[in-house]
C-alpha cells in the first residue's frame, strides 16, 4: 500500500510539473539568453515560479532572475497566461480543516475567489482567481497523507510545501540537504500554529498527574497497573494515534526514546484524533497521549516532578513552552524561492486575522499577550518555596551533583527574590519565550520562530515607546553565581538574534534592556533532563 502511495504521489506531482510548464513528455532544455545577448545559459528547466528560472546546467543547479534574460526552447513556459502551481503534501491533521481555512480566508482578503475541486478525500485543489476578471492566478494541489510522505515528496521535489505536526527528524533534514550547496536554513522551516502533547484519561478519573518517567515506562510495558501511578487496582488501557501520525512519532521521539523504552505491543491505536478523544473519555481504565488540539470530552493530566513541582496544560503554558510536551506546527519548504503567491500566503498566516483562524481550527495560536505578575501565582508561589535553598534538592532530599564543583549552591536569597521581583513587578510578560535544545546553546525550533515573530513586531513599532527586557533564568545545577552569569549570556544571544534580523526597528524609540535572575523563578525540577529544559529559558517583558 506505501508503495502504491508513493508511486500515486511521484506520478500526480509529476503531472502538476508538466501541466504547469505546458509541455507534456518533452525534454525541458531551454537557453536562456541575457537581454543585452552578451551571456547565454543552457540546461533543463526544473521550474518556473512567475519570477525566476530553476535550471539544471554543468555548473550545478541555478536560479535565473526572469526579468533580465529571454527564454528561447521547448520547455520555456508561456509569460502572458503563467499560473502558480503550488503542491502542499503532508500531515491529514493540517490539511483537512487549518490549510484550507486559512487558504480561502487569504483568498478572501485578496480579492480572489477559492474554487475547490476535489479528486477523492486525500487530493483537491483549490483555483485561486481574480473576481473581477475570472482569470486564474493560482492553484493549490493538497495531498494529504503523514507528515513522513510530506517529508518524502518535498525531498523528490514532489511538493513545495510540507506539512508537518512534528519537527523534520535528522534523516529526513540530511535528506533534503543532499545535493544542496548549503545546509537547510531555519527560514525553511515555519511555525505555522502550536500545540501540545497532553496525557488523558477519562473524566473523574482518581489519577490526576503523571510523571514523564512513568509515562515513558507505562507506554513502554514496564507500568502496567493503575495502581503503580496511584490509582485503583485496575490494568491500564494505552491508546494512541497511528503509528504514522506526527503525534504519535513526536512521542517516540520526545517521550520513549529518552526513557530507552520502545512501545508496547498492548497500544491500542486510534485513526483518528476525535475517535480518540471521545474513546477515552469513555474508559476508565484508558491512559492516552494526545494532542491539545483534539482534546474536547478527555480530561488532562497534569505533569509533575519528584521536587513536587506540576505543571497542567493551557494556551499561555503552550505559548510559552511553560508546558514541557508543547508541539509546534510545522511548513517546510525546499532550499527553491516559492511562486510570489505562494510566499504571500504563508506572511498571510502571520497576521491577526490568521490567528483567529487558527484559534477557530482548535489549534493555539500565536498572538502575543501580556500577562501582569499578579496573575501568575502558581510561578510565584514556586519561587517562594525554594527561596533560601538550592532548587536542585529534590524530594528525597538529595541533590543532583552535574557539575562537580566544590563551590557550594546556595540557592537563590531571599533578597535574591525581593530583587527580581522588585524589577518585575510593573512590568508584563509577553506570551513568548526562548528556550535550548537540551545541552545545547542552539534555540529549540519554537524559539527559532519566535526570533522571526518578534523581530516583526519591533519592526512594526508595536512596542515603541516602550521598555522591553530579555530576561534570562537557569537551571539550579552548579553555582548560583555562575547560573547567573550563563543566564545573562542567554538573554544577550536572544536579543542580539533578535536585532540581526530586525534591521529596519528604530531602537531609539525602545528602552532595550537585559537582566538575569538565575534559578530564582523555576518552572520545574532539576533532576530531570526535562525540567532543566524547562527551567533554562529567556523571558520577554514589557512596560
């Protein structure tokens, strides 16, 4: 069946390339000539957005301005009547209802009407045309599959959007890098909404939090009673999404890998994520891992650590990445500049009126919110507790020694925290933060969007006239005075990412600072990989 999938695909893109290019079974060789006749260039054309050339020559693959040159061959597409071709291949979750919504909504705004045409429930397109002169300016070609085939089309160059509810996986990103004369860059890659995944069960349910640990052992076969987690003398019924789903691959990756735990054979797998939901709010004895986004009758569990910490899921704790299993929505397009239509699109899915119907799907959206201090207690509250003690001791009361030094860690003051909140108190937090791949200085692939999205708004002039403060906090591993000191150099990194892009904000109408408290304010224990992540992190607030 995969292989009849893939050849279906490869033959469909194939025939949208030759369509678009108006040339059936012929070779593509054209010359393309400068207008002053002084440089000439052969080789196949690969394609043709509106704007550019991608030609195939002996000096590798080039991309040819259209203005400055002629086109002469068989495979030279028509000037006058050219239509964008864009192919969107990947995650069914993101092309049943989110694309299509956000594509009609552009059109919408742009003057154009959204004709669907459907070839059966996993092909359809969308022609795109001007109201006033019924001419056709685009169409999108939607195959809707996994976020594994969407990686599989856009790496044979059968797709110039991929689809995707997990991060591009190293195999698949070395890939599409193959033959390329650089490295994928992060501007390929696209944020387009976010959610997160969440543990369940059934409504009423006694067990209300889990541990990643024993979620990993428990999806694993190693925990196989209610009563190991604190419930009732009961078995556990595992469900989850297909295998070939996102989410279900996010939690191999994310949640079993890590734990050295493959899946149980025991898993009970779902197709589909409203299925899902409803099915476990129907069982008692069901543990379930599931996306926010088809949470509807379920009940959440929340995360904790042994320091006592918990964390519950909401759209703030998503925005933030406050909640340790958020799951970006992913674009990805190939190394090629995509038609003008298509890239006007994807800056549409940016805008305000985007989010909302982003926020209408039941994904979270992004837009910026700012939170007072007064409203965040629970983070408050965690602070407090720890203030006067080092916030690596854990439960049992033993620390977590990683970094051998024989300089004590006193923890944070309680002056410490007077200090900090002193700074915070009459400002607001910006629903935004920047976090680390784990014992990495890289940002994580939420924060890497996040550099993008916040450049925008300085550059919007949203914010001036304002203060706004990168503010970095620590793991409570090693020295308070050295944690300090690597959480400012985290929120420096951040802001100096920031205004590299951010090239046209005007910083003389921004007070731009940075500080840094440390451990002062964790979010989760630090005797876990996860809550170090958690807690390494650079905040943004505002006045």
């Amino acid at each position: 069946m995969q292989a009849l999938r893939r050849l279906f695909s490869s033959l469909f893109g194939a025939f949208l390339i030759l369509l678009s290019l108006g040339v059936a079974g012929q070779a593509q060789d054209v010359v393309l000539t400068s207008r002053d006749g002084a440089i000439e260039l052969s080789g196949t054309l690969l394609g043709f957005n509106g704007e550019f050339y991608r030609v195939d020559t002996v000096y590798g693959e080039l991309t040819v301005d259209g203005s400055g040159v002629t086109c002469d061959g068989p495979g030279c597409p028509s000037l006058t009547d050219y239509i964008a071709q864009v192919r969107l291949s990947g995650a069914r979750e993101l092309g049943q209802v989110l694309m299509p919504a956000l594509l009609e909504a552009f059109a919408g705004q742009n003057h154009l009407s959204a004709i669907l045409k459907t070839i059966d429930d996993s092909h359809f397109t969308y022609v795109l045309k001007d109201r006033h002169s019924n001419k056709t300016q685009a169409e999108f070609h939607f195959q809707l599959s996994t976020a594994e085939e969407g990686f599989a089309d856009l790496i044979a160059d059968n797709a110039e959007i991929s689809m995707s509810t997990r991060e591009i996986r190293p195999a698949e990103k070395r890939r599409l890098e193959e033959g390329q004369p650089h490295d994928l860059p992060y501007s390929r890659e696209y944020v387009l909404a976010l959610d997160a995944l969440v543990p369940v069960t059934m409504p009423d349910h006694p067990v209300h939090q889990i541990s990643l640990k024993n979620l990993a052992l428990a999806f694993g076969g190693q925990l196989t009673n209610w009563r190991d987690l604190g419930g009732p003398d009961a078995p556990i019924a595992l469900y989850l999404l297909n295998r070939t789903s996102g989410a279900s691959q996010s939690v191999t990756d994310r949640i079993l890998k890590p734990a050295n735990q493959d899946i149980a054979d025991s898993v009970t797998r779902i197709p589909d994520g409203k299925d899902l939901d409803l099915r476990v709010s129907r069982d008692p004895l069901a543990l379930a891992l599931m996306p926010h986004s088809y949470m509807r009758f379920s009940q959440p569990m929340q995360i904790f650590g042994e320091c006592g910490v918990s964390l519950g899921v909401d759209p703030r704790m998503i925005k933030t990445q406050d909640y340790p299993l958020t799951a970006p929505i992913f674009l990805y397009m190939p190394m090629h500049r995509l038609p003008k239509i298509a890239r006007e699109f994807l800056s549409y899915t940016s805008t305000d009126s985007a989010q909302a119907v982003i926020e209408r799907a039941g994904f979270i959206n992004q837009t910026l919110k700012e939170v007072p201090l007064n409203q965040q207690g629970d983070r408050l509250v965690q602070a407090v507790s720890v203030a006067g003690t080092s916030s690596v001791d854990v439960a049992a009361g033993q620390a977590v020694d990683a970094t051998k030094s024989s300089e004590p860690n006193t923890g944070t003051t309680l002056k410490d925290l007077q200090t900090m909140l002193n700074f915070l108190a009459p400002l607001r937090r910006v629903t935004m933060s920047f976090r680390f791949l784990s014992g990495s200085s890289q940002l994580d692939a939420q924060s890497r969007a996040n550099i993008q999205r916040l450049a925008i708004v300085l550059e919007s002039g949203a914010y001036d006239g304002r203060q706004l403060a990168f503010v970095g906090f620590s793991d409570g591993l090693g020295p308070a005075s050295s944690n300090l000191e690597i959480a400012q150099k985290r929120a420096e990194t951040v802001r100096d990412a920031v205004f590299k892009i951010a090239e046209a904000v005007n910083l003389d109408r921004i007070n731009i600072t940075t500080t840094a408290f440390g451990e002062a304010m964790p979010m989760a224990c630090d005797n876990t990989e996860w809550g170090r992540d958690v807690n390494r992190r650079v905040e943004i607030w505002v006045r």
